[in-house]
C-alpha cells in the first residue's frame, strides 16, 4: 500500500517532459531532475552515473546498456521501462515501483530495492550480490539463473516467482513469503529462510547444504534430489513435503 500511494503520489506531482531534459540528463549538463516526467524517455547507452531521479516518472523509458552506477532512483514509477545489460552497481531504488520492468543480464551488485515492487519483473542472468532487497514484492517475477549470493531478501514476497537456476549461497530469506515458486536447481547453500513461510515451492535438485530453516514453516514443497546435508528441518513446522530422498512427509 506504502509503494502504491508513493507512485500514486509521484504522478500526480510529476514535471512534464521535456527533449531538453532528456537531451541535458545524457549530455551531463544537469545531474538531477527529482519527480521529473521521464515517460517513454530514451537513455540508451547514456552515461547517467550518479543523476538522481529521485520520485521521476520512468514508465516504459528505456536504460538499456546505460551507465546507472550509484544512481538514485528512489520513488521513482518505471512500469515496463527497459533496464535490459544496464549498470545499476550500488543504485538507490527502494520503494520504487518497477512492476513489468526489464532487467535481463543488469549489473545490480549493492543496489538498494528495499521496499519496492518488481512484480512481473524480468531480471533473469542479473547479478544482484549484496543486494538490499528486504520487503520487496516479487510476485510472478522471473529471476531465473540470475547471481544473487549475500542478498537480503528479509520479508520479500515471492508468489509463482521463477528462482531457477539461481546462484544465492549466503542469502537471506527470513521472514518471507513464498509460495508456488521455483528454485530447481538453485544454489541456496549456506541460506536463511528463518521464520519464513514457505508452500507449494519447488527445491527439485537444488543445494540446500547447511541452509537455516529454524522457525519456518514448511508445507507442500518439493526438495526432491535436493542436497539437504545439516539443514535444520527439525526446527521448522513441517507437513506434507516431498523429502530429498522422495519420501512423502504426512
């Protein structure tokens, strides 16, 4: 509701566009342009290194291969925009809304996503290390063999969201809310998913070893073939998964 109002809010206030702006934001000639109205914006390889478009309209503007190294995007609403091979390394991006958005193959190691919306959001092959993402809504969205290790997932939302394949040792999950997702094959050793609430997900032949689940709640999910060696099942409230060993939990 935070997010949506924050979005609403930045719609309402937003600069109308302007070519001048654009043109100046990718000369350098101005670095900031805060609740700006940047919709259907074309950066394109643009260096935007350190600009701050902090609560700025981005729906369906375009970053492709742009340089967004310690940006602050903050706020800002980008439904659909296109971060596809862009540098985000070290961007302020919490509480933005980024529903739809496109970040195939982005460099988005330290970014900062607290609190945003990437519902639908396409970040497959992203390296996201280190990333801030605690309260993030990522339902639906597809972060398929993306690079994630010592992220910060804390209280994410994560319905039907697509983790296959994905590199996550050292993550952090605790608290979060996943259900009917996928890690097949994920790298998740060494992960936390303290307290988190988890059903309906598949683990199939991931790497689960030494992962903490102590006070998580488990139902329904599949770790099939999963390497589960010194995971904490035990203190977890469990019912109805499917074992590494195939066996049926009643």
């Amino acid at each position: 509701m935070r997010t949506v109002f924050a979005a609403f809010l930045t719609l309402m206030v937003a600069v109308p566009v302007s070519a001048d702006q654009v043109a100046e934001l990718i000369s350098g000639a101005i670095t900031e342009c805060r609740a700006c109205d940047l919709k259907d914006a074309n950066f394109k390889k643009a260096d935007l290194s350190g600009v701050d478009l902090t609560g700025a309209n981005l729906t369906n503007a375009t970053f492709h291969r742009a340089n967004l190294r310690k940006a602050n995007l903050s706020g800002v609403v980008a439904l659909g925009a296109n971060f596809n091979l862009a540098d985000l390394t070290l961007a302020q991006m919490e509480e933005g809304d980024f529903s739809r958005a496109m970040f195939y193959a982005a460099e988005m190691s330290g970014v900062n996503l607290r609190g945003a919306n990437l519902s639908e959001a396409r970040l497959q092959t992203a390296r996201l290390t280190s990333a801030k993402m605690a309260d993030t809504i990522l339902d639906r969205a597809l972060l398929r063999d993306t690079v994630a290790n010592n992220a910060d997932f804390r209280n994410a939302s994560m319905l039907e969201t697509n983790l296959n394949g994905a590199h996550m040792g050292r993550s952090v999950f605790d608290g979060a809310s996943i259900s009917y997702a996928g890690f097949v094959q994920a790298e998740l050793s060494r992960a936390r998913f303290v307290d988190a609430t988890i059903s309906r997900t598949d683990f199939y032949g991931s790497d689960m070893r030494r992962a903490q689940v102590s006070g998580a709640t488990l139902i329904g999910n599949r770790f099939t073939t999963a390497a589960t060696r010194q995971v904490d099942f035990e203190n977890a409230t469990m019912k109805g998964n499917f074992m590494a060993d195939g066996r049926l939990q009643n």
